[in-house]
C-alpha cells in the first residue's frame, strides 16, 4: 500500500493502458460491426456499379471508418470508462488504491489525461483529416453509387454579394454549361451593370467563363452603353459551386475552408448560415465532450454496486444516448429556433459539465 503511495504512477500507467486498450478493443469491435451491416446494405449498390474491391475497400471503408470512428468517439469513450472502471470497482481494486492513500482527485488524473489525447486526436480528424476522407468517399459513391454532385433545380436566383446577383435557367453539370444567364449589379441610384446571356460555360483551360449571344448594359444616370455580341470571355465573381447541389458538402471542407465558406454565405444573406456556424463550433466543441464524459463515466462507475457491472453500463448508456440527443435537440434550436449557433453546440457540454461536478462532489471519496 505505501508503495502505492510512494509510486502513484504505476497507478497512472496501469488505468491508462487500461482505459486506452479498453477504447480501441471495443471502437474495434464495434467499427467491425458496423462495416459488415454498411456492406449488407450497399453491396448490390458496389456489384451494380461495378465497384472493384480494391476501390471499395480503399477508397470506400479505409475512408468510411475514421468518420464513423469519431461520431460515436464519445460514446466509445464513455462505454470504455464505464467497463473497465466498473471492474475495478467490483473487484475492489478502487477501495484498495483509495485506501493506500491515494485521493480520489489524484486517481482521476489518468482518466482526464487519457480522456484529453483522445480528445485531441478527435480535434485533428474532426477538422483536417475527416474532410478529406468524406472527399474520398463522394468520389467513389459518385463514381461507383449515385451522383452525389447534382444540378440546382431551374430557375435559380444566387446573391453573390450585397451588390451582385444572378440567375440561371439551367444548369448542366455534366458539360459544365448553364443556359439563360443574367448578372446584375446594383448601385444606390439602381442597376448600374446588367449582363445578359443565352449560355454561359466554364472553360478549364483559361479558367474563365464563356458566354455565347451575349448583351451587356451599363447604366449611368440616364446615360446607358450597349455591348452585344456571339462570344465573350470574361470574369465573374461566381463560381461552379453556386449552381450544383453537393450532397453532404459542409462535411468535406477542413476549418479553414469552411471558416471562408461562412463568410461568403454571409456576404450572399444564406438562409443556412446558422447551420453552418453550428457546424463551426460543433467541430470545437464536440472533442470536449469526450473528457466530460469520461469524468461521469468515473464516478458513475467507482461506486460499487451490487447489480456489478451491468447497471453502470446501462446507466452510462442512458447518459451517453442522452448528450448525443441534446446535442441534435440544440442543433434544431439554432437553425429554427433563433437559438445562438454558439451556444446550441456548447450547451450539452455546459450541462453535463455541470452534472459531473455534481457526481464528483456526491462521489464517496
């Protein structure tokens, strides 16, 4: 016992070799299980789009599993903290370490340590390496499954910026040409800048647009100038993107580029705006969320029960299950509700902050 003491760090390996092999054994097991039930469902879908297993397994899964891995981090996590610890607890080896003298606030340091790493990681595939992969995988689906880059529906108004807008009948996203295009800029005394055209097509080379029968118009006061034509090449301040619908497209743009994303929706008065600030700080706040449950699953599961181990994992399944409803309960309140973006992604980890003080303070120590 006064080794113990004497040594609390072999106290520190111990919990978190334990609480880091019990993480990855059971996110192991459980990504497996998901992976066999995703490729029951999709595998007619790989066989009808002549998917080679090369490409399903490393342009599909290797991709699928960090994303999938990181949703549920939390929940893995917390199941992780409530088995092994629950263990521990009912062998009576937290009784034994609390009685060589060692507090329960020293003891939950591994569990806050181990908690934060994996807290970190989920930080880093959150907001750099899981855009990429959901890029990787919308190239396959959208090679192998269903188009997942689709043309808006006709007749679209796009506000580029305060001053500028435009519209478009048509657009072709396969031949990367749209029909019936206009483009308008507006000044405080009116239109000042009216652009007219039958088609409108991207050229890749010279990465510039090319209008066919085109008018354009400049407006002065009364004054106003003319210019027609069969062919233009010319620059606008729109892009590919504000004609076509990518499916799921905030979840392939690292923080940066949704940072950049946001600005630009804000400057063309998106309605969506507020999703994707939710989806700005949910990036930040969500890891958190990892060490918060950590600290509950502890000292949910340093009690000893009598019940042993199945009654803090049904406990700890029920508070996991309800953070994750919170947090799509806050999401709803931000879009619809008028509900700060801010405070809807950090309210579920306030909350449960709240309520681990609480079992911290009530704990048996």
């Amino acid at each position: 016992m006064n080794h113990l003491k004497r040594h609390p760090y072999l106290i520190d390996l111990y919990i978190v070799k334990k609480f880091l092999g019990t993480f990855f054994v059971v996110l192991s097991l459980l990504l497996l299980i998901v992976v066999v039930i995703d490729l029951a469902e999709n595998i007619q879908d790989f066989l009808d789009g002549n998917a080679p297993f090369k490409d399903i397994f490393f342009n599909y899964y290797l991709n699928f599993i960090p994303y999938f891995a990181n949703t549920f981090s939390p929940l893995f996590t917390f199941v992780a903290v409530i088995y092994f610890t629950s263990r521990l607890s009912v062998n009576t080896e937290i009784v034994a370490i609390l009685n060589a003298g060692v507090s329960f606030y020293r003891l939950m340091v591994p569990y806050v340590f181990s908690a934060i790493c994996i807290g970190l990681f989920s930080l880093y595939l959150t907001n750099s390496l899981i855009p990429q992969t959901s890029k990787n995988m919308m190239l396959f689906k959208e090679k192998y499954v269903s188009r997942q880059i689709r043309s808006k529906e006709v007749d679209n108004h796009i506000k580029l910026d305060k001053n500028t807008y435009a519209y478009i009948h048509y657009w072709d996203n396969k031949n990367n040409m749209g029909f019936n295009f206009w483009y308008e800029t507006i000044s405080p005394n009116g239109i000042s800048y009216k652009l007219r055209s039958q088609v409108i097509q991207w050229d890749s080379t010279n990465q510039q647009w090319q209008l066919g029968t085109y008018l354009i118009r400049w407006f002065d006061g009364k004054e106003e100038r003319l210019l027609e034509g069969e062919t233009l090449d010319t620059s606008l301040n729109i892009q590919i993107s504000d004609f076509v619908y990518i499916k799921d497209g905030i979840a392939l743009m690292n923080s940066q580029e949704l940072r950049q994303f946001i600005n630009e929706e804000i400057a063309k008065g998106s309605p969506m705006v507020k999703s994707y600030e939710f989806e700005k700080h949910r990036r930040i706040a969500f890891p958190f969320a990892t060490i918060i449950l950590t600290i509950i699953g502890f000292c949910v599961s340093s009690r000893k029960s009598r019940q042993g181990t199945g009654l803090h994992l049904l406990m700890g399944f029920v508070i996991a299950f309800s953070f994750i409803m919170l947090l799509q309960i806050s999401q709803m309140f931000a879009i619809y509700g008028g509900f700060s973006p801010f405070w809807a992604a950090w309210t579920p980890n306030i909350l449960y902050a709240a309520l681990s003080g609480v079992l911290i303070y009530i704990s048996p120590k």
